[in-house]
C-alpha cells in the first residue's frame, strides 16, 4: 500500500537472465545428474531443464507476441529483457591453474554457441522499441564464492566447471548460491563487486549503445553500500522486493523496508514488483493468477510490475517449453487489453521517470 500511486492503467513486463549460459545442453544436464550433482532442489529443475541462451526461434516467438497487441495510445507491448553483460571464459580460468578469473563477452558467448545471428535480433528489437534490455550484472555468477571453491578444488564445483556449468545447488557455509552474484560470502569481496559492477556497466554500453538505467540484483542479495557505485555510474533505479535481505558477509544479513518510488541516499528510486507469470513452473494458471495480480495492482492504484524470467520463453533445450511459455504470455497480452483497454505499456526505466516527475500521489 505504501508508496508511489497513480490512477493510470500502466503495465512493465520485466523478465529477468537474458545473456546467462545457464545449461548448455541437456546431454550436460545428463552427465551431472548421474555425477550426483544436486540440479533439481527448489525451483531450480526448471531452470536446468529449460534455460539457456534465446535462440532466434525463440526471440522471433517472443517479439510476434509483443508487436500483436497495442495499448491505447497504439503502442506495442514492450519487453525489459534484464540482462547480463558476460559469462565465465573457463578456458581461460583452466589455463591460469584456477588462480586468476577471466571473462567473456555477450557477442563471444553467443558466437561461441554459434548463435550470432540470435544478438542481432536484439538490437532490432531495440530499434522496433518492443525489448530494451536493462542491467542484471556482468555475469549471473557469484566469482569470488565460485573461484575460492575452484582454489580449494572442491569436488562438485570443479565437476560442473569441466561441463561449463556453475548453475546447481551448490553447497557454501554462509548458503551463498553461485547464483546470487552480489551475495556475500565475505564483508571483503565488496571491492571485487565493485569492479564488476564498474566493468559491467561500461560493458553494457558498448554493447548497447546507451547507459543501463536500471538494475536488478540476480537472484535479489544485494550489500547496500554498493548503490553508490552503480550511483555514479548512472544508474536511477533499481529493483527491489519489499522486504530487502541486506547480505553483510559472513552470514550476517539486514531487513530493509522499501516501497515503490521510495528513494535511498543516492537519489535512487526503488521498484518492487507485485504481478508474477512463470509459466514454466507447472501447476498452476499462470494466466488467470497474474490478472488477478494486475487487479488488485490497479485497484490500488499502482503500476502492474510483472516479474518473469527467460527461461519461459526458452526453447533450446525444450521445444514444448517455448510454445506454452509463448502461447500463455500471448493469451495474457490479450486478456490485459481486452479488460483494460486504456491500459498503457512501459519500460522500467519509463515508470521509473514517470514517478520521478510525480512525486504528488506519493
């Protein structure tokens, strides 16, 4: 209830991962189940089973959807892709005997994969203003947690590295995921993820060309001291749940109350999100629960902030999996503009200036 209100029907669509590996393959996903890895606690099964890099028949699928509905000033329903910038060079680690940690980039990634052609349509989705990507961090991986494991050759980080692969339920003694990049395992690694954020940011703007705006913690943990950085980068907005669970090192964490608009020290405004569609968890009707999301957003006066992640429009691994993650966000995109046809769709970072030029209705 608290926080920023407005009594226009605005609707973001953010999904969270575009740019991360993840699972290359499932025949990888075979060889490290059988190695005992744990690759299906919690919510992680989907993932491992479906996510990994948007192929072009995926992005294809994703944008017909977007550019077949209008909102009522016409335009077409807009993606903010949250994406990262880089993912791990393992060759590159391997050769330095695990002493030093390197990255690669988007474009090396992809044309790795041989899936050149699949960033390309990135950018036309740029250009068509149907999916303009925002920061998620430089790779989806905590490196200083990751590379101690390597350094101290535990046995299942250093099976999944011989497979390209970092993202499985890891075992850590403060329960640092690899996952969760900006999780902290030590107070110390603060200036580590300083430089990453640094590197990252200035990664996304020679890719893109433009500045990220907004940024979403990967997997949420994030040490508060490092909104400063991200600050004098340029960055005004950054996601948030509305309870925060500060990460201070060493197990230790904080509980921070935020709200829509509400503003930390730098200047910063936060956005929570309140709408969920993640159709590739099973078992429930992702359509009808997030209009009733979208419902009482509006019925309260606040934006529909939907969260969603890649893997529902993924089929590389899965073919099935794209087709009813796409035909489900579809019959969304429908249902939202036939039950609110004066609905308007933004990015984040248009939501984002939007509240900051109305401040009145906080």
């Amino acid at each position: 209830m608290p926080g920023w209100r407005t009594r226009r029907k605005i609707v973001i669509v953010e999904s969270d991962d575009w740019g991360s590996v993840r699972m290359p393959s499932l025949n990888i996903l075979a060889k490290l189940k059988s190695s005992g890895l744990d690759m299906e606690s919690g919510d992680s099964a989907r993932y491992n089973q479906n996510d990994t890099l948007a192929s072009v028949a995926d992005l294809s699928a994703l944008f017909d959807v977007l550019l077949s509905v209008k909102d009522s000033n016409g335009r077409p329903l807009v993606f903010t892709p949250v994406s990262l910038t880089a993912n791990p060079d393992f060759e590159k680690i391997r050769e330095s005997g695990f002493s030093r940690y390197f990255f690669e980039t988007l474009p090396a990634t992809f044309d790795r994969f041989g899936l050149s052609n699949a960033l390309e349509l990135w950018k036309e989705g740029i250009d068509k203003g149907i999916f303009i990507p925002q920061f998620h961090g430089r790779e989806h991986l905590n490196v200083a947690a990751w590379m101690r494991a390597l350094q101290e050759n535990d046995r299942e980080t250093r099976q999944a590295f011989d497979l390209g692969v970092w993202g499985y339920t890891n075992k850590n003694r403060f329960n640092v995921m690899y996952q969760a990049a900006f999780d902290l395992e030590l107070a110390s690694d603060l200036e580590s993820q300083s430089e990453i954020l640094s590197s990252g940011l200035d990664l996304f703007q020679q890719q893109w060309g433009f500045k990220a705006s907004y940024f979403v913690p990967p997997n949420g943990p994030l040490n508060n001291s490092l909104e400063n950085v991200i600050a004098r980068k340029g960055l005004s907005y950054i996601s948030s749940p509305k309870i925060q669970i500060e990460p201070l090192g060493g197990g230790v964490t904080k509980r921070n109350f935020r709200w829509l608009g509400k503003k930390n020290k730098w200047g910063q405004s936060y956005i929570t999100r309140n709408c969920f569609f993640e159709p590739s968890i099973p078992g429930t009707d992702w359509v009808g629960s997030c209009l009733r999301d979208i419902s009482i957003a509006f019925r309260w006066q606040k934006p529909a902030v939907i969260s969603t992640h890649r893997v529902n429009f993924i089929g590389g691994l899965n073919e099935s999996n794209r087709k009813n993650g796409v035909e489900a966000f579809h019959r969304l995109a429908r249902q939202i503009i036939s039950r609110w046809p004066e609905v308007e769709f933004m990015t984040s970072t248009e939501l984002g200036r939007l509240m900051d030029s109305d401040r009145t209705t906080e």
